[in-house]
C-alpha cells in the first residue's frame, strides 16, 4: 500500500514533536518499545527535544534500573503523566515529589480500559473500580502533587448507586512494540510473551488522527503473518521501527526469549527447588492454606505473593488450581523477578482489558497480594510512602474484586531477621519500620468499604494472623515461640481486636517436610 513508513528507532524517536500526548503499554519490559525510548532520551540531551511531553500507560514500564521509561526521565522533557504503576520507573518519583510535572496515579485496569473506550469514541471508563481508594474524588482523585490540578475523576450515580467516571484522556502518539511486520504494516505479537493493550493503543490514537508507532524485531514479506496472527492492522500503523541491537527487544526484563514463555508444548519437567524455610515460606504456607476445594482461580502479585506459588508446587498441589497473572495469563508456572508477568507453559494469552474484565466481573476466587501498611480501620497502602511513588498497578482491580483476599508479608520492614527452627519462631533482630500504625499515608484498599462485602480478608505475616472484619483488624492466630505483648502487640501502632480462643498457627508450617496440603484438600 506504501502508506507505512519504515524507519531507524532512531528516525521514530525524531518524529514526536513538542506536546505530543503520547499513549504506550508495557508490563516491566515485556511489550515495552525499549529502543525507542532510549533514542528519544539521546535526542532530548542532544538537542532540548521534544519538550513537555504527555505521557499515559497502565503497567510499570521499566525494570527498576536505567530501562523503560527511565531514559526519558528529564527535567522539560515530561510534562503530564497518567500512570498505573511507577515502582519500576525509578526516576520519576522526584520529578512528581518536586513538582516538575503534574502526575496521576488510576488503577492499571481501568487505565487499560481507557484506552479501549477512547479508541471507540467513547468519553471515558465508568466503574465501580478505585470506590473508596486514594483515587475516588473523596480522597484525592489520584493526583499525585500540586500540579495535578485537572479532575479526571467524577462520583457519579446509576440507579441509585455510587460509580467512578475517568474521563478519556485523548492521545495523538501511540509508540508500542511487536515482533514483526510485513510490507504493508501488519504487525504480528509472535514472540511476545504479552499482548497487553497495543491494539487499543493504536486504536485510540489512529481514531484521535494521531502517529502509530510500532517498535519490531524484524520485517517479513507480505503473506509471510496468517491473517489471525495479525494482531495490529496495518491501516492502523503510520511507522514501523525496526531495532539496531536485539538487546533492546526482550521477551521480558530478565529473558532474551524463551520458547516456553509463549508455548504449551515441551514443558513437562522444570528445575524445581523449594524454599528454604525461613519467614518468606512461612508466610507463603499460611497463604496457601486458605486455599479449599472450591477454589479454583487464582491470582498472585509481586513478591511475597510469588512464594505462594512455589508452595502450591511443592504441596503438588499447583495443577488443581487455574492460575492468573494481570496482564492477560491463564495457567502455566507463573514468574517471579524480572520475568513477573509471564508463565512457563501458559495455558492462554489473553489481551490485557479483557483480563481486567473477568477480574472486575469477579472472575478471581482468591487473590494474594504483598502488604505494606495497615491501620486501625483496616485500610491498606502500598502505592505512596512519603517521597517514593510505587503507584498502586492492579491492587485496586484485583483487590476490590476477587471473592477472597489474602495479604501478606512480614510484620514489621527494615532490618528484620528472623529464625525458623524446632518449629519455632524467633525474632532475632526486629525491623525498624511498623507496618501496623494509626493511619496510612495513601487508601490503596478502604477496609471498611471491603469489609462490608461479606468477602473473606486475611492478613499473614510470619508471626500472626489477622482477620479484617466490620469491627477492624482482628487477631486471630499466633506464630509458636512468639510472645504476644513483646512481638506484636509493642510492634503496632493500634491495639487490634483480639479472637476467643486465640489459636495457635499450624505447626507444620514452620517444619522442613512438606505440610500435606494434597491430603487435606
């Protein structure tokens, strides 16, 4: 057709101008245009442009080091910044802390959400997502500093009941990233371990009558891509930008490629090693043993979660469940580190706003997700402390959600160190940072809004248990070897509920053979 441009990343990083309100998707570095926006970094330190830039993405774009959206991360480069999760851009909290750019924070769900709708025409997401959290106009609206000052955020209501309206924010440049494209621009996700939201992406601004930029691997002859494995059509496509070093095209932020992360063939036996047993596994145990015969889809978050994981595999329990990870994974051995978001051996692949569609719809029969804060009104914070911006990512989809919730983590942060053995715990050294005080800093999960949906909601550490129930945080169970007074009740903030009888945390959780999880399902 001889519409679509073929260019250097570099060339591609020259087309967006001053102003651009840019639209990208990404999971860490999976589906991220990695090389594109080291060449766009290059261009503004060598010549003061593009200036003011806008810029809007669901997931964390980068891998916690000088990848992603970190090599744009200057000072009249960025101006106003729509985001799900900023933990892995770890420039940007100073710029959003100092006021150099206006900043917003919405639920990764709805954001890839958004660009569906916009891509439509449609004026913006209405949800009951984010009621109650730090981005319901009542405590905040998601805005993140002063200069924020745009209300995004409507409380609307339909049919009597309370809904959150984030009204679309239009793009005019969508820079994604696919494996390869033919001559006439179509883009097949072939070696992606993710097709997150790049269709909707290229969409909403091809619709805006914005610039299609696609980031590939590799260009192939027309008719080389089946029709079905076309997954960006190429009448959406102005540029395609082919790589100078692969480097700059992983499959994820700790793989080059790999086969499996896209297959289900072939992967029959992995190199499987248990935890060590320490307070991670203990943690992880007791996770796992909220788990019953009718449970069947799960969903693990970064982190502590990951462990819980790695304890369903060694229980050989992992097969009886349907694991899910947000951006768009069905089954297979969920990833953990740099591959979070990827799966050995997945069962599906699905786009990422319609894996947030099952999730909203309460698709999630248990979820685990880390824990941070927590206070007496049973309100959770893991997306703000102080000057670092984690963001709040999916949290908020999948907590208010999911049928059951399980937090977990340690109890207090910051140079704790803790002993397992005989079938005890010790606290050798206590971290310096409460986790359980007065008031969290940012409502990332409203307690008592969650509390009132009859919903199971546990909080595992490794020397307690709590119950978040109507009346608050509750105390119902107490790691062997750990004294009340001493090493819970001086560690918070608040004075929790506390249950009759107060029971003691199964003991085959702290010994080193497995805990014959099998058995008891």
């Amino acid at each position: 057709m001889g519409r679509v441009k073929f260019v250097s990343t570099r060339e591609a990083a020259e087309m967006i101008p001053d102003n651009a309100r840019i639209g990208t998707c990404g999971f860490m570095l999976t589906g991220a245009a990695e090389e594109i926006w080291l060449q766009l970094g290059k261009r503004f330190l060598a010549t003061g442009a593009p200036r003011n830039v806008g810029l809007m993405w669901a997931s964390g774009i980068g891998g916690g080091d000088e990848r992603g959206l970190n090599h744009i991360c200057h000072e009249g480069l960025l101006g106003r910044l729509i985001g799900g999760h900023f933990g892995l851009i770890r420039k940007i909290s100073p710029f959003i802390v100092e006021n150099k750019v206006a900043a917003y924070n919405f639920p990764q769900g709805v954001l890839c959400q958004m660009f569906r709708d916009m891509a439509a025409g449609k004026p913006g997401v209405l949800t009951h997502v984010g009621l109650g959290t730090f981005v319901d106009p009542d405590h905040g609206g998601g805005k993140l500093n002063a200069l924020a000052k745009d209300d995004i955020v409507a409380k609307i209501q339909v049919d009597g009941k309370d809904y959150l309206f984030y009204r679309a924010q239009p793009i005019d440049v969508a820079v994604i990233r696919g494996t390869e494209a033919d001559e006439n621009g179509n883009i097949s996700l072939r070696k992606e371990a993710l097709t997150l939201e790049h269709v909707s992406v290229a969409t909403a601004a091809r619709n805006n009558g914005g610039l299609v930029i696609v980031q590939v691997e590799r260009l192939v002859k027309n008719g080389t891509i089946p029709p079905k494995d076309v997954r960006i059509p190429g009448i959406l496509v102005d540029v395609v930008a082919v790589v100078d070093d692969v480097k700059n095209h992983m499959q994820t932020a700790g793989t080059q490629y790999n086969e499996d992360f896209i297959s289900a063939t072939g992967v029959f036996h992995t190199d499987f090693k248990p935890l060590p047993l320490n307070e991670r596994k203990v943690v992880a145990r007791r996770c796992a043993m909220q788990l019953n015969s009718k449970t069947l889809v799960l969903n693990f978050g970064i982190g502590y979660p990951e462990a819980v994981a790695t304890v369903l595999v060694e229980e050989e329990i992992a097969d009886r469940f349907m694991s899910t990870v947000e951006p768009g994974v069905f089954g297979g051995i969920a990833q953990g580190g740099f591959n979070f978001g990827s799966a050995l051996s997945p069962q599906a692949i699905i786009d990422e706003p319609y894996q947030f569609d099952f999730y909203d719809g309460g698709g999630i029969d248990c979820t685990f997700l880390g824990m941070a804060q927590c206070d007496a009104e049973g309100n959770l914070n893991v997306s703000r402390f102080g000057p670092r911006i984690p963001g709040c990512g999916g949290f908020i989809d999948i907590s208010q959600n999911a049928k059951e919730c399980v937090f977990c983590g340690t109890f207090t942060a910051d140079g704790l160190e803790v002993e397992v053995k005989d079938g005890r715990v010790n606290i050798v050294h206590e971290g310096r940072v409460k986790k359980f005080i007065h008031q969290v800093e940012q409502i990332t999960f409203n307690g008592k809004f969650e509390s009132r949906k009859n919903k199971k909601i546990t909080l595992v550490t490794e020397r307690a248990v709590l119950e978040l129930r109507p009346e608050g945080p509750t105390l119902t169970e107490i790691a062997p070897g750990i004294d009340l007074e001493r090493d819970i009740l001086a560690q918070m903030d608040f004075r929790p509920r506390i249950a009759e009888p107060l029971k003691s945390m199964d003991a085959s959780i702290f010994m080193v053979a497995p805990m014959g999880l099998k058995d008891k399902l």
